[in-house]
C-alpha cells in the first residue's frame, strides 16, 4: 500500500483505502484527456491509421494524460541490432520503459515485443509499454528462475473504446501516470497481481486467519458451535481438498 494512503473501516467492517491528495487532480487530469482525445481515437480506428498517425495520438497520451513531457521524458533515441522503439519513457534520465506503438486497427500480442525486449534488456529496465492507441499493454519483465533471462508477463490491460469500462480503463492506466510510477502504485499493482497467483494465494488460504474464517463461516451456515480441533479440519479439508498439490510446499506434499 502506498504510504500515504490511510484506510478506513466502513459500516460491513471492511476497510477502503481513501484518495490521497495527488491522486485525484491526476485521475481527474488522465480522465480529461481520453474523453478529450476519445474521438481523434474513433477516426483514427474508423480510417485504419498507420503507425505514423497512431503515434501522434500516443504521444498525446503520454504527455497530456500521462504527465510524460515530450521534451524531457520521451524520446526516440533507442535503438537495437538497426531496430528502434517508437517512444522510450526516461526517469531521472533512465530509460523506464520502451514504447512500442502498432497501427490503430492491429492486433496485439506479445510478439509485438521483442525489439522492446532487446532495448529493455541492454538498459535494465523491467517495463515495457505496448500499444495501438486503443489497446493499452503494460508487461512486467520478470526474471526467470536461472536470474539470466526474462519473461513478460502483463499487468496492466486497457480497450479505451469500450464504453462500459470506462472506470476501469481510467484506474487501470492511472497506475502508468508519471505520479503513479514515482509513487510507487505501478509496483504495487505488479506486487497485487503476483500475490494473486496460483501458488501465493494457496498460502493465503492455507493463513491462519483464513481458515478461521472459513471455520466460523461453515459455524454459521451449519449452525455447529465448534468443537476442538476444527480449525485443524478446515485446514486438512483445505489442503487435501481444495489446494492442487503442485502449489503446497514440498513438505506437505511428503
């Protein structure tokens, strides 16, 4: 959690993370400028615009909406093997992320990629930014387990031309702001979506206060008072259960 973010409890008994002062001018800002630069979006999808003119619009994102200056944290200067990234985002002077941009009408994969991958790779940076204007792509470069390779795995995924999303796409691209980076929320949004992985989310539920959640929840729905050893059921249940072995610990699966 960001540190200057404070919770409050609410009337279920859960907590809410509040709005910390600069978040709400910077979503207020990011929202602004896709509203205002939705239909430039819709012409440009409507008449399939090359690269070129996606790039226009792209920068415009990045500097309006994101708060990336044009003249400071962007450039086109990053090259590798005679290939070169559309864009690169620079932080204190170093690269953050490459930028890749495809036409308004293309598809998007990770294939898209690979020169980003060589750039990032020979400047050490762990992000990288894929997009066609519309489709908004963020990987994460995870180190593999041998610490001498990669893999990109997306964290954050965004279609600003589909309406009903529009929250969602505005907190989703939030996390990619210039502010957002420097304080630390695109980490944590990486940190969130490795936690709620296959095997760290069997550890969670296999938490001490997981299962007496679990226990006092089947309590109530079954009207038992409890009995001793109960909660050591609920875990068993759960571990032998619920849980695919691959994701417990070798010791438990002895």
């Amino acid at each position: 959690m960001d540190a200057e973010a404070t919770q409050v409890m609410t009337r279920t008994g859960q907590f809410t993370t509040t709005t910390v002062s600069w978040e709400t001018p910077v979503r207020s800002r990011l929202a602004a400028a896709i509203d205002r630069l939705s239909r430039p979006l819709a012409e440009l999808v409507e008449r399939d615009a090359n690269e070129g003119d996606t790039r226009m619009l792209v920068a415009d994102i990045l500097s309006v909406g994101m708060n990336y200056s044009k003249y400071q944290d962007l450039t086109t200067e990053y090259r590798t093997g005679g290939e070169s990234v559309d864009y690169a985002i620079l932080l204190e002077e170093k690269l953050f992320a490459p930028v890749e941009v495809k036409g308004c009408a293309q598809d998007l994969d990770v294939r898209n990629i690979q020169t980003a991958r060589k750039v990032a790779a020979e400047h050490g940076a762990e992000w990288i930014v894929l997009t066609n204007g519309r489709l908004w792509k963020a990987y994460h470069l995870r180190p593999d387990e041998d610490g001498e390779s990669t893999r990109p795995v997306l964290i954050v995924d965004v279609d600003l031309m589909d309406a009903d999303s529009h929250d969602r796409n505005i907190d989703a691209l939030f996390h990619l702001t210039h502010e957002a980076v420097e304080h630390g929320r695109l980490e944590t949004l990486r940190e969130w979506n490795e936690a709620l992985e296959a095997a760290p989310l069997a550890a969670v539920l296999r938490s001490e206060s997981v299962v007496a959640a679990v226990r006092e929840e089947v309590r109530r729905a079954t009207g038992h008072p409890g009995h001793h050893g109960d909660a050591d059921q609920v875990l068993n249940a759960l571990t032998e259960d619920v849980i695919a072995r691959g994701l417990l610990p070798e010791r438990d699966e002895e």
